[in-house]
C-alpha cells in the first residue's frame, strides 16, 4: 500500500505542486487504512507487553521450579540411606513420573479440554469461542482453582471438603518451613532462641508478600530460591570433590563409631519412610492451578512442566 501510494504521488506531484504548492499525502488512496493498521499493530504490541502482570514462561518456569526444589529436595540423601541406591532411584522415578503426569491432567482440568493444550493458540479465559461450538473450540468452560475442580466433580459439598485439606495443607506446610527456618537460624545464631528465630522470620517474610502481590512478580523470588538450592548440592558436591570421602568421620561424630556399610544397594525396610519422605518433596500440586492460571499464555502450561521436571 506505501508503494502504491507513493507511485501515485510521484505522477501527480507536479499538477498537485501547482495547486497546493506541496504535495499532499493525507489525500493518497488507503492512507487512512494504514494509520488504523498501524494504531492496531501498536495497541497488540502494548498489551502483549503487560497481560495485567501475568508470567511469562520462564516466570512460570522458576516458580515451579523453586516448589519442586524446595526443602524436600535436602532429604533426599536421607531416602537414599533408607532404601539404598536401587530403592531410592526407584522411588524418585516412581514420584517424579506420577506429579509430572497428574499435573499435566490437572492443567488439562483447568484447559476444560482433555486434549494437549499445545492444541490450542488462545488462552482458555479469552477464547472468543463457545465450549462446545465448534471441533477447534475447548469442551468446556475453564476453571482456575481446586475447588472449582471439585465443585464440578462433586458438588457444592465436594468442593468444601477438598478446600479444607488443601488449606490444611498449605498451612501444614507454612508451619514446617518456619519451625525449620527457627531450628537453622538457632544453630547460626544461638543467643536468641527458636521461637524468638521462628517470630522474626516471620515477619520478614510477610514483607515481600505485600509488595509482590502477583505471581509475575513473585517469580523474581522463585529465582533466588531455585538458585539457592541449586547452591547447596554444588557445595555438597564441591566438598566431595575437595575434602573427599568422610563417611568415616561422619559416622564417628554421629554414632561414636563406624557402623559400615554406609552405602547400602537395597533395603526393603525404608521404602514406607523414603516414600513418605519422598511424596513431601514432589507436593506441590496445590500450587499448579494458581501457576496456571497466572501464566500469560496457559497453552504453554504443558511444556512448561515438562521442562521443570
């Protein structure tokens, strides 16, 4: 359409430099077209940029990241020393496949399709199709929470009960974290007891959380987490590489002597703790409706958890 236009300006240039002086361009065939294709191109770009503080993919990606490689992740030596290393792999494996494909059927629950939500390229809260209308269109309406799943399974009853062990469990794990954070905080700093430990940390942390009131923005705290975790197994690893074996001399300060084997290849009678120990680390399904549906582009939910686990 420019090259039109100004193909046409060059050939009438002189007969509109005699009439007006200076050619005009406002006057040019489709130019008011171009400014509304224009407008449009930079509206889309502006709401790309900021879709009312939803994550983008590596926002999203960190924040389910930093749920799987939380405080759980530091038991795992403990899994492996109660089943060995043949029932420890088994266990990781056995759990890691299981939440990675549990959470992708709840994203499909949340989609309101049980198709890939790969197969579709809007958001499931902006379709501009009915459910149901047409074969490209979702079968359902989406949902954005737990209860709303039980609600639509079970009824009103269904979705109280659900809510309550969710919350139940949330706040279980809430409790955990700070009786862990004041037990650590007392070994570093021991003139001020657990609980005093356990009170300002609280505090503390309740700071980012009235600030950081989005998902998006959370996903800055997500990042230092994961990298913080990420930080501790290189120093076991790099403690290996340096100090060496010190199985030894760990048995000795814990136990007062070596009690070998400290490696063990199987061992039937730890499977029930690692389990238990091993389920606490892969509990994070609570959290994958509110990273769903905070997510700019929720068709990309699947690959997402792909590549977090």
């Amino acid at each position: 359409a420019k090259a039109y236009r100004q193909k046409l300006l060059a050939q009438e240039s002189s007969s509109v430099a005699q009439r007006k002086g200076v050619a005009d361009h406002h006057d040019s065939p489709g130019y008011g077209k171009e400014l509304e294709v224009d407008k449009a191109q930079k509206h889309a770009k502006q709401n790309q940029k900021s879709v009312d503080g939803k994550a983008t993919f590596s926002q999203s990606l960190f924040n389910m990241c930093n749920i799987l490689m939380g405080v759980g992740l530091l038991g795992m030596p403990k899994v492996f020393s109660c089943a060995g290393w043949y029932g420890g792999f088994i266990v990781l494996f056995l759990f890691s496949l299981i939440t990675w494909w549990t959470s992708i059927l709840i994203g499909r629950e949340l989609n309101g399709d049980p198709r890939p939500s790969s197969f579709f390229d809007d958001s499931p809260y902006k379709s501009p199709l009915q459910p149901g209308s047409t074969a490209g269109a979702r079968m359902l309406r989406p949902i954005s929470s737990f209860p709303d799943i039980a609600r639509s399974s079970f009824g009103g009853f269904g979705a109280i009960i659900l809510s309550s062990v969710l919350y139940f469990e949330l706040f279980s794990c809430l409790a955990i974290f700070f009786v862990s954070l004041g037990d650590h905080m007392h070994v570093l700093v021991p003139r001020l007891s657990t609980v005093q430990h356990q009170i300002i940390m609280a505090f503390v942390l309740i700071i980012p959380t009235a600030f950081l009131r989005t998902p998006k923005l959370l996903s800055y705290l997500s990042m230092v987490g994961t990298f913080a975790t990420i930080s501790v197994v290189s120093a076991v690893f790099l403690a290996y590489l340096v100090v060496g074996d010190i199985s030894n001399e760990a048995a000795l300060r814990k136990f007062g002597k070596e009690e070998p084997p400290y490696r063990k290849e199987w061992d039937a009678s730890g499977l029930p703790l690692a389990l238990g120990l091993m389920a606490y680390t892969f509990s994070g399904h609570a959290i994958v409706p509110s990273i769903y549906s905070s997510m700019s582009k929720p068709q990309e939910f699947e690959r997402m958890i792909t590549c977090t686990f």
